[in-house]
C-alpha cells in the first residue's frame, strides 16, 4: 500500500509540476518544475504514511 501512495503521488506531483511550469515559463519552465514537483509529491505521501504510522 505504501508504495502505491508514494508512486500516485509523485506521479501527481509530476505532472502537476509540468503543468504549473508550463504555465509560468513555457517548456523550459515545464522541465525545470518537473523534478520540483515529483519531489514534493514524494515527500507529501512519505509525510502522510508516518502521519498514519502515528494514529495506529
């Protein structure tokens, strides 16, 4: 389960980085917030999994 969150998530945060840096910057601006993106994305879900290891 915890890599399905992590993978959807920094999927998501990859395109949402493409999609937000192409909006600002054109393509450049797109391949420069992709890897920004997927980043937070993973960071996101890895904050979310300990948030829930804590309710257990």
């Amino acid at each position: 389960m915890h890599n399905i969150i992590t993978t959807i998530l920094s999927t998501l945060g990859l395109f949402l980085g493409v999609w937000v840096g192409y909006e600002l910057a054109g393509i450049l601006g797109a391949i420069t917030f992709a890897p920004v993106g997927a980043l937070v994305g993973f960071a996101v879900s890895v904050l979310h999994i300990r948030l829930l290891m804590f309710l257990d």
